[in-house]
C-alpha cells in the first residue's frame, strides 16, 4: 500500500483548514502596530514606538507545564492558553514593560480541532485582556512524539519599557521592605509534585471541602495577569523591583533582581496560606523547604520597596482592590 504524510499521521489539509478557521478570531486582537496577515511565514509588527525615547524590547518564552496534564484529565482545554499568556505577560511586566505581541506554539501528536480551537480561545482570551496581539504562531502533528490525546503548548512575548523607566532591582538596598500580592492558587508551576500528592488520595472531580470546590477546578484556575497593577503602581517613587513568583518559590525568584550583598529576610509565617497549599503539604507530608522552593504559597508577586513609599504603595494597592501583605525586609549578608 502507497504511503503519504496522512498516512503517517500528519494531515496538512486539517491544519490548514484549522487555521483558516480561527483568523478572525486571531485578528481581534490586532493592534495598530501588526503589519502582517495570517497565514505568511513570519508576523510583522511595526517597530516604530512613537511614545518612547529610548524604548528597550522585551522577550520571555515559557509553557504551561504540566498543568496541562490536568486539562487532559478534565476534558477542558478553554483556560490553559490564558495562563500562557499572562504568565509570560507577567514575566516582562515586572520590569516596567508593557506586552506588543505574542507567538504561540501549539504541538499535539494528532490534531483535534476542537481541542486546538478551545486552546486558541483561551490564547485569544488572554492576549486581548492584555492589549497583546497575537501575530503568529505553530501548530504541529507530531505522532510517535506526543499521544494523540495529548499536546504541548509554549509561547513567546515582546514588550517594551522606556530605558528610563527600567524596573531591573538595581536599586535595591538593605531596609528596603518586601509587599506580597496574592496569587490565586498554584499558576503554572508546581504541578508534578502537586499532581502525585493529590491524585493518590482523590479523584479529578473530587469536590473537598476545604477547598470549597472539585479539586480539578481549583488546580485548573487560571494564572492571574498583574500587568495592570503594576502599570497602576510603577509611576510610584521607591518602587526598587518586582518578582513574579513562578517556579523557585518566593526566595529564589525574588532573588534574582537583588544585588550582590544582599538577602531576604522572610516572615514565612505571617500571612495564611491558600487551602491547596496546606492539602498538598498535609497529604503528602511535604518538607517546609520544598513548600518553599516548589510553589507560591499565596504570593504571586513581590514588590521590593524603600520604607518611605512603603505605606502609599499599600494604599494604591487596596483602593484597586487588592489585598497586599509585608512579608519581609531587604537584609545584609
């Protein structure tokens, strides 16, 4: 029998017909700044940034991980893509920047189109609630290297800052204080270890009681954005550097924009932890210090700043709604 690439399970023609399907939707998170079409071998964004002086690009890669492992077990692909975005949208927002595009890459072992469209939705989703345009992307049938249920997902994101207004943590100095903003649950990171405590003992649609939901809705809550606190709260003075709190925990993330000579001082007791975390550690008799370098504990960002603009970056956080916390100080080794 003649062979051919369906045969060897890559149909171009439903991936073509895929994305053929979902250009208006990626359209709708143009902005001014895309040149380009759909479909071309590589997105165009006009470089011309009117509004800086010296504006300094941006990048950051990064996936999911595998929380996707989850989305499998659910059957619910719709979120998975809005924690890729905001979670690279997170990770250059912290140093003042402001996202312009993104590029997504979407590999599966055989491609369901309803799967990929449900994935894309939340990709969409997440672009537009940040002012990102999604201008390109892959999508690619890979059998014998992925099941044909499951997929990999990873994206890429440029943004912008003025060079003038960089967060880099170069200012950082002893004293200077340490204010948390909460997470809402695990984000993106964590879930190997997450996954073997829980699944031991409950099922994916397990309602408990302390979580006050089915374990398989809280694990799936999508990675929050910050970008639009920390546009509200980078215009103040004092403001030394911001961490996003990903994979390393608090300590080590934080310590990656404090300078050489410096520690952390945290109070790893003096705000109440979120009840997946207190689950997880309970039942599978997790050590403290891999809580601490395994998952956020309840503090999605960290923002590091002097003393004296300490307490009105509090007060701008609460009037937007937020709940900060102080964690701990700026300390000399």
């Amino acid at each position: 029998m003649a062979k051919n690439y369906k045969s060897a399970g890559v149909d171009i023609k439903a991936g073509d017909d895929f994305v053929e399907k979902l250009k208006i939707k990626v359209r709708s998170t143009y902005n001014n700044g895309v040149v380009s079409e759909i479909g071309s071998f590589s997105g165009l964004f006009d470089g011309r940034l009117d509004d800086y002086k010296h504006p300094l690009l941006v990048a950051s890669t990064d996936g999911v991980g595998t929380k996707l492992k989850v989305a499998f077990m659910m059957n619910k692909h719709n979120t998975v893509g809005e924690d890729l975005v905001n979670h690279c949208v997170n990770d250059i927002a912290v140093c003042g920047a402001e996202p312009l595009f993104f590029l997504d890459y979407f590999a599966t072992g055989k491609l369901n189109p309803n799967v990929g469209e449900e994935v894309l939705d939340g990709i969409i989703r997440g672009c537009r609630m940040n002012g990102c345009a999604l201008i390109g992307g892959e999508t690619a049938e890979m059998p014998g290297i992925y099941n044909n249920n499951e997929y990999d997902l990873a994206g890429t994101i440029i943004g912008v800052v003025e060079k003038s207004k960089l967060i880099d943590g170069s200012k950082i100095k002893e004293g200077d204080n340490l204010i948390a903003i909460p997470s809402n649950g695990l984000h993106t990171n964590g879930y190997s270890l997450a996954r073997e405590v829980l699944f031991e003992r409950y099922e994916i649609d397990d309602f408990i009681e302390d979580l006050g939901m089915k374990l398989g809705d809280c694990l799936l809550t999508v990675h929050r954005s910050y970008l639009n606190v920390i546009k509200i709260i980078k215009e103040i003075t004092g403001i030394h550097g911001i961490s996003h709190i990903t994979g390393g925990g608090i300590k080590n993330n934080t310590m990656r924009i404090v300078p050489k000579g410096l520690e952390l001082d945290i109070d790893w007791f003096s705000w109440d932890r979120p009840a997946i975390f207190q689950l997880i550690q309970r039942q599978g008799e997790v050590a403290e210090d891999e809580m601490r370098q395994t998952f956020n504990l309840g503090v999605g960002l960290v923002i590091v700043a002097s003393p004296r603009s300490t307490e009105k970056i509090i007060n701008t956080l609460l009037e937007i709604g937020e709940k900060p916390f102080l964690i701990g100080k700026v300390i000399a080794k």
